[in-house]
C-alpha cells in the first residue's frame, strides 16, 4: 500500500495531460466574437452569463458533498478531502469521455457546458462515494472514478442521443445511477467486520453542524444544478422556479415526516441533512417543463416523505437483509428520489408538459437503463475493486481517518477544552 | 406536543400547494422572448442577469442567518435547522401574500424579482427569531411565520404603494421591523425561569466559529441584498458601491469600539459577528441614492459605534429593566441601525440625494409606520403565541437542543477527544 | 497597549473617510448609460456582468484566507477576524492608493473594476499576514496594512505601466510579493521565545476542517481571481478555462507527493489544504495566454510538487537555519508556485502565447521587482514594527487568542461534551 497509491494518482495525472494534449483545446469562436465587438446572443456572452451558475454547480460539488459526508465523527478528513481528491480526477476524464462522445472524432472543445457536464459527470461518483464511504480505500476510490464516469458517459449518451430522452436536472442519469452504482459496490464490498464500524459510525455535535454547511449550500444551488444546461430563457427560467418551489416544500414535509417517525416527536439531524434536498432530485427530470409550480411542490413533497421513511426502515433492512451497508443513505437522498423523478418525467411528457415532445415510453427506458446500467456496472466494477492487487483494505478502514491521514495527536488527558479553561485561570469565574 | 408539530406543518404544506394552485404562475413574457431571440434589456434577460444577486441573497438567509445564531453552544441545531424551516416556510408564504397584494386580482406571476421579494419577506421572521431563540418552539415559529410575514407584506405595501417612501435596502421594512416585532414577543413570552437558560446561554470556542461563517456571508453579499431590487444600471451600482464602503468602514469602527468598551482591551466575538453588519442595515434605505461613498462611510462607522454600545449596555439594560431578553441581541444589529437608516434616508431625501423625490415626511412616516406596525404585531403575536393550545414550552426549552432534536448520544465520560487520542496510541508521542 | 489599538482603528477610519471625501466619486457612464438603455457593451452592463466575478474574489478574500487560516487549534478567532479587520481596513486604503496612481490627479472613480483590485491589494497583506500569525498584535497588523498596501500599489504600477508585463493572475505582484513581503517582516520578528509558540503551532480535528472551508472556497473560486479583470471575450474565457484545469492537475499531484513524503504513506492535512492551491497561483501569469490546457495542466502538477516539498523539507529549514517562521507556510503556496507563475510567464511570452506582445526581458524584471521590492519593502517595515511605540508584543502572543480576545471561559472541568452527555441521561445508553 505504499506506493501504491502516489504512483497511482501521478500516473493517472500524466495520462490526463497526455490525453489533453492530444484531444483537447480551446473553442475558437471566442476569437471571433472578440472581434466582432460580442452581444450576450454569442457564445463568449453565453459563457459569463452561465459562469455563475457554473459556479454554483461547483460549490455543490467541492462544498456540498464533501461537506455533507463529515457528519461521521471521525471521517471528516476523508469525507472533505477525498470528495476534492475524486472530484478533480473526476472532472478532467469527464472532460475526455464525454468529449470524445459529443465530438464524433474531431478535438474536444472545451466550453462553459463542457465545463458545467464535466463537474455533472463528478457527481455521480460522489454519489456512489456516499454508499461506500468507510469501506474503500483511496486507491479503489480513483479506479471507481475511472470506471463509473466512463459507464455514466455511456449511458448519459444512450439517454440522449438514442432515446433521445429528457432528463435535465438528470434525476435519472446522474442521482439514480450513482446511487444504485454505489449500492452495487457497497454490497460486492460487504464484510462482517463492517459491524466493528458501527461504533465509529456516529456523528458528534460538531460534525452534524459541519454536515449542515453541505446541506445548505447544496439546497441554495440547487436550482442552478436543474437549470446550467437547459436552454437560454424560458426552459432555464423554468428549471430555476420549479426547483426553487420544489425544495421549498420539501423541507417542511421532511421536517413533518422526521417528527412523525422519531418516538417522541424529536428532529433527526439526518433526515434533516438528506431528506430536504430530495425535491431537488425529484423535480430533475421535469424541471424545465410547464410542470406548473405546485406540481413542483407536490412532486418535493413526495420525495420528502418518501426520503424519511426510507432512513427510518428501508436503510436499516438494507443492512441487515441485503447486506447492504449505505453510509450515508444515498439511496434515500440520491436512488429514490432519482425514481421519483424519472416516473414524474414519464407523466409529465405523457401530460406533453414538454414542447420538445420526448416519447413516454423512451423516457421509461431511459430510467431503465440507467438503474440496469447502474447496477451492472456496479456489481463488476465492485469484483474489480475486491481484487487483491489493490490491497485489501483492513477491517480498521472503517470510518476512521487515522487510517489514511496524519491525524491531529494528543497526549492522552491533553484535553484542548480542559487546556483552554486552564489558561484562562486570571479571569474571574463565572 | 407530539403530533401538534407533524400535523400542523403538513397542513401549512397542503395549504401552501392548494393556494399555488389556484393563484400561481409562470411568467408568460419568456415564451416570448424566447422566440424573438431576446437581448438583455428583456426580461428573460433580467432574470439570468440577477440571478446570481438572488442567489447572493438567499446565501444570507439560510446560511448566513442560520449559522450567525450557531454561536450559542448548544443551540445549534435549532438555529440553523428551523432557520431553515421558516425560511422554507416563509418564502412560499411570502410569494402568495406580496403576490396578492401586487397583482390586484390577477394571477401571480413568479420571476426573479418575485424571488428575491420572498426571500426577503423571510428575512423579517429570521430577524425577529434571533430575539425569541431558545424561548419558542417549532410550532410557535410556524405560527409566527405566517402573521409576521403577513403583517409585513401589509406594512411593506404601506410604505411602497401609499407613502411612496423609498427604502431600497429595506433597512425600516425588514430590520427594523424584523427587530421590534421580535422584542415584543420575546417581551410577551418572557418567564422568571428564563433566568435558569443563562448557563445555556453562552458559546464554546468553536460554536464562535461557527457563526463567523454566518457573519462573513452576510458581510460580503449585503451589496447585493441592497441592491438586488434597485433600478437597473446606476441605481444598482450606487446601492452596491455605497454598501460595500459602509460596511468596510464599519469593520473598523466595531474593532475599535469593542476594543474600547471591554474593561482590558480585547474584542469581544459577539460584537465582531453582529456590529460589523450594522453598516449594511444602516446604508439600507438610501443605498441608491447619490449620498457619496464618504457619506455611506459615515454612515457605516456611526451604525457600528450605536451597535457596539447597545451590546453593552443597551442589552442587559432591557433583559433586567424591561424583561425583554434579546437572545441574538437583534435590537443592536437590526434595530438601532435600521432605525439609523430610516433617519438617514430623510435626511438624504430632505437634500435630495434621490432622482426620484420621495418625501421626507412620508420617509419618517414610513420609519414610523414599521416600528409601530412591527411593536403592535408583535404584541398581538405573542398573546396568540401564549395560549395553551400550542402547549406551552416548559422551563426546559432554553437554548437546548436535546429539547427538539435527537441530539448525538455520548455514555458519559465517552469524550470524543480523549477517545480519538486513544486511537493513536501507536503513533510516536510528542 | 489598552487604548492603542482604539485610537489607531479610529483615526485610520477618520483619515479613510476624509480622503474619501477628497478624492473618490462614482462613475458618471452609468447615468448616461441609463438613459441611452444600455446593452451589454456599456460600462453599467459590464458592471453586473463582472459582479459575480467580483462577489467570488470577495469569498475568497474574506472566506477562503479568513478560513484557511483557523487551522490552529488557539488561533481561530484572530484568523478568522483580524483578516476581517485588515481586509476591510485593506480594501479602504487599496482603493485610494491605487486609484491615485491611475487617475494622473483627476477625481478616483470607483467601479467594478477598482474594487476587484481593491480586494487583490488586501490578498498581498492576508498572504504576510499567514507568515507572522502569532507573532504580532493588532495594532501592528494595522500599520502593516499601510505600509505593504502602498508598496504593492507602487510595484503594481512599476509592473504594468513600466515594464508593461503581462501578470494577468498576479503570480508576481501578488502571491511572490505578498510571501516575500511576509517572510521578511517574520524574518525581523523572530524571537527566541517563539519556540514556546510551537505548543500552540498544532492543529485539532475540528480546526483542520473548519481550514477546509477556506481551502475549498479558495479552490473553486480561483478561476474567478485569475479571469477577473481579463480582457472581456478570449482572454477572461482562457483565463477561466487555464486555471480550471490547473487546479484540477494540482490537487491529484498533492495527494500523491503528499503521500509520498510521509513516513506511512498517510495523507497530511497541512499539504491538502494548501498545496492543492499552488496551481492556481503558479498558472496566474500567463492564465489568459494561450497556453493550451495541458500545459495550464503540468504548470499545475509542478507547483503542487514543488509546495508539497517546500512544506516538507523547506519550512523547517527556513525556521532553524534562517530564524524566518513560516507559521502557515505562506512561502509554499505563494512563494515558490508565484516564482513558478512568473518563470512559466517569461516562458509563455517567449514563446509568443500572448497576442499583446510583452517582452521576455520585461516579465523577468517584473519577477525580479516583485520579488525585491517586498523583501526590502518587508524589511523596513519589519524594523518599523519593532519600534517600541507599538508595544512590545510578549511571548504570550503566540498562536493564542486569548491575548487579544474574550474567549469563552469554562470552570474547569466543566467540559462541554461531558455537561452534554450528562442532559441526555434520560436518554437510552447505547
């Protein structure tokens, strides 16, 4: 495990600029636009009116993930950093793959929508991340990079192009597929030891207001999410209200149904955490049709309540039947909100709620393919992982950084809390 | 109290989706401009070209109101989780209420002004929460979300539509407002047992930081929340330029005073974390008006000085005088500098720093108006608050989180730190 | 000591708003603008367009350096808040020094782009300051601010109007001054009872996350900074697209160097929340040349190597042999990859990738002035800091904000996860 793993990032980094050297450059018709003193119709105006929203996509990614995944109490390093680590390889192979797919043959050009697919392509393996999460080791987590954004790729192409299905705020091709890519995984990755986990598998205080940053600033972009990529004006006016209207009812359904299922009545922190962004999943796949906001706000609804019910009985039957452990319920964020949304999408062009006119029928595919792909693609790329070569990881690899991190130390009593009020001893007590 | 909360959110939901239905919809104009390959000047223009003000905005609402009030060690799940709740809450209420006052019988069309005007609207209850924090539940707060904003929506048409007041960063209509409908209720629901929740009421060294991520956020987007809904062109620069100077003025001016105030010298985090915001409020009414960067400085350095000294004197004054405990001290961050920026935007009308003459004596009538509007809600709020039916909190609900939320469970002396330093038993000590 | 920081904040606030008074106005285009509805090529235009832009500089300076720096487990509060302070006070005094030197004795006008560089004149100070944290008071953060603000602003203007190099990202007169400038001033500093400090000089758990909110709003919003005030068009796009990619390279590299230099093969948290910002600074040169991303790619991949060593083997160097401590390794992520930026410029520029035509010899004088004005520059003021007037900082004044803050005081043993455990004791034991 030494070297296994810096001789593996570098390699994979020299491909990339290998790779980019040979099939990537820039768009030309900036030159152009340049010269031809730009109006906002053009391309280069086109790419600063979508940057700030390209922005917000990218602040859910670095911010929202690998915030969110801290609330365990002793993997906030891994959950931060190794979400950074895999969203930057993530980002550059997304670039490759699904610019050798759009580009049929000629260089890949790189644009704000490019950039925008690329951190989109992120997401899926920060998704599947979340089930996995304590499981895996850095070094399967770049192999998983690899593999999953190039199935994603694949069946994001088919989705498109083939079923020439709509999937916008991509409930289906992103949050479906990477949950049940991830479920996949987490159950080939499935040992008894994982029990020991358990006792490391708590949040403390802090770590669950640390987890309320990624929380919040994926819900506030989350309508820039459903609406980066739709088409300039009405579409993309569309996606932002629905979505906006969407999370806005969820989080009082999430909040309704976590009291309803605590035993007393009490909040849970991790419905909280999860369940509020559900409607933000849901309303992907419809989000730039005249779905009318208060379908919108059913449809967040819906998710909501689907989402809680799923942390309070699904998650832990998954555990124990299945053998399934999901770390952090990506299924209930992520896979059935992500189903929720591809049925919705099914009605909604049934309805013709889209003026593009997709197939109900291509759309029904298109979610199946992507949970079928999904799992496929998850269940080989978990044999993959559990090969021997990687190392395999030991039974201590759960939830806990001092595995793969120069943990802060302390001498034994060294209580930073007893430290700090024994410094103060000049001050009056309280 | 154990099915009140669950069934009366998923009424105001139920409620909040019916009441879209009926009276909400798109705004038709970009169907339009789509067609005729819109520029700009368009409002399907306008709406990407503020969005990321309103993004900007609502970044301070969820974030940085929710995490200014994490500072309270052990109310941090209350302070960002149901800051969360009513802001969700308030901005569907907010869009329905400002709509039907707007709209005069006709539909409501939802666009991005409409957003920011909700997202606003929600400010007023997050305002006024900061007040009452620790001393209310999550039923009350959903009862005081839909009067307050109510009542607001009301006095908000007041001053706009009949004394054709101008108060473009809504330093009298929301923080004013927001501040003394607040002490009225914290007033009405003030209980000798109130005393007990003093040993709650203080931060540890982290929950300090914590809120520093509410104060920056604030901070740096205020330009925008002044701005947002200004005029296009140079009344939006002069509101974000304005604002930008007062509140960089009013850093210097807190550090200095705090520093003066306290007996040995040093700052105090509270008065960082809420009076170096006071130029934001205070600037508030005549942002955009041609007052001059050194006049938006003064303007900032005053509100910061006022703000300072009521933390210090004004506040404990009220909680022992008057039985007015203001948990967040909101009074000195809202309330005094929203009632400086009222004063100020006469003045400035009075000279006419305004391209639109507004009157000065509307202007105070509109100061007036909002104070008054907001103590009388409030009192009458808090009456209502205090009835039995919402069951009334016991002596308990003190800045305590486990009250609410099912709060991370440690056995006792299981402390994390010394649990973790255990861990690295192995490695070499220091 | 108990009055000096007071008066001093004053008196620079008094001093700001008086030459404010004197000498800055707003921009008059917008008036004119308004009238003749404007279209996107207009300044008013240009203003919103950029102000996104601007508003992610503003996160970075305020968030990202404020944040990055709360690392230490006792040096919280003064990160977070004299980079407040100094950031505010900075922006104040940047506005005026450079706009004196642009205005050739005509009125300042302030617009979109002077505060953009009004906020890039305070990073020069934040990035010192990373160098002498712990090791200076207040009041002396405050003088340096003047000092280094106005040597920047004379550099900046020696750079661009003299040598007429390009710098587009700042590399040189930014991230190499602002370093070179700290490590002189940490240089003249040193005491020997700074070795007692290193108690201090140790991270916890939580503060090394609450660093990655620094580290990751740095990251994400880096294209933002080196695109800012890029020609509209080609070069602000290549500006983007270069440090996109760049920082993506630079944070695989880091990881593997960062495994690779520790004795276990662990991940060291000091290298992930800097060094994968190294290829942002490195690329600021020659952003927005035509550079081809690849390239962008390595330049990122050779900083990051580069700062992981520099982290490693230098910084402990540099404080036993050259009696220079680098408390956050300023030289690291700024000093070396911003000599990287300025050597990879001369090369861009050689090899004809700007179509401005800067010349080779000229890029290598801006490197050399960068690089000499601030350690002169950091030197004087450094003995200027010394003077006795200010107030012999004490020993004490080492990474422990109880120095200059009211901290939070406890009873002894009145901690605060044990009283947390002792509330849930109605509460199941696990």
């Amino acid at each position: 495990m030494r070297f296994t793993f810096p001789l593996m990032a570098i390699g994979l980094e020299v491909a990339m600029i290998v790779l980019f050297g040979l099939l990537v450059q820039y768009e030309t018709d900036h030159t152009i636009q340049q010269q031809s003193n730009s109006t906002k119709s053009t391309d280069a105006g086109r790419f600063i009116e979508l940057y700030p929203l390209f922005q917000d996509v990218h602040v859910m990614i670095f911010v929202g993930f690998g915030f969110l995944m801290t609330f365990l109490k002793k993997y906030g390093f891994s959950s931060v950093g190794i979400n950074l680590l895999i969203a930057a390889l993530g980002l550059q192979w997304g670039t490759l793959v699904q610019g050798i797919l759009h580009s049929h043959g000629q260089k890949i050009h790189v644009g704000i929508k490019s950039m925008i697919n690329a951190d989109f392509s992120t997401a899926t393996v920060l998704i599947s991340f979340g089930a996995v999460l304590g499981k895996i080791s850095p070094v399967q987590m770049l192999i998983m990079t690899i593999i999953e954004i190039a199935v994603f790729a694949g069946n994001e192409h088919l989705v498109a192009e083939v079923f020439k299905a709509s999937d916008i705020g991509a409930s289906m091709t992103i949050h479906a597929f990477g949950a049940y890519f991830g479920l996949a995984v987490a159950g080939i990755l499935y040992r008894p030891g994982l029990r020991r986990g358990h006792a490391n598998e708590e949040s403390v205080y802090h770590s669950d207001l640390f987890a309320m940053i990624g929380t919040l600033f994926l819900w506030m972009f989350w309508p820039s999410f459903n609406s980066a990529i739709a088409e300039a004006g009405n579409k993309q006016y569309m996606a932002i209200v629905n979505t906006y209207f969407s999370l806005a009812a969820c989080v009082l359904t999430a909040y309704a149904f976590s009291s309803l299922v605590e035993h007393r009545g009490k909040l849970d922190m991790v419905h909280i955490q999860n369940a509020t962004l559900a409607g933000g999943v849901a309303v992907g796949t419809c989000a730039d049709m005249t779905i009318h906001p208060f379908i919108a706000m059913i449809i967040g609804s819906v998710a909501a309540m689907v989402s809680v019910l799923g942390f309070k009985f699904l998650t832990p039957l998954f555990a124990t039947k299945l053998r399934i452990q999901d770390t952090c319920g990506v299924h209930n964020l992520h896979g059935l909100p992500g189903v929720i949304g591809g049925l919705a999408g099914i009605v909604a062009v049934a309805m013709e709620a889209s003026d593009t006119n997709p197939n109900p029928a291509m759309q029904a595919a298109a979610l199946g393919s992507s949970i079928g792909t999904a799992a496929v693609g998850g269940l080989i790329t978990g044999l993959i992982l559990k090969l021997p070569i990687w190392g395999q990881p030991s039974d201590q690899n759960c939830y806990d950084d001092s595995v793969f991190w120069e943990v802060p130390r302390w001498r034994e009593h060294d209580n930073y809390f007893h430290e700090h009020g024994g410094q103060n001893q000049l001050e009056p007590e309280l």
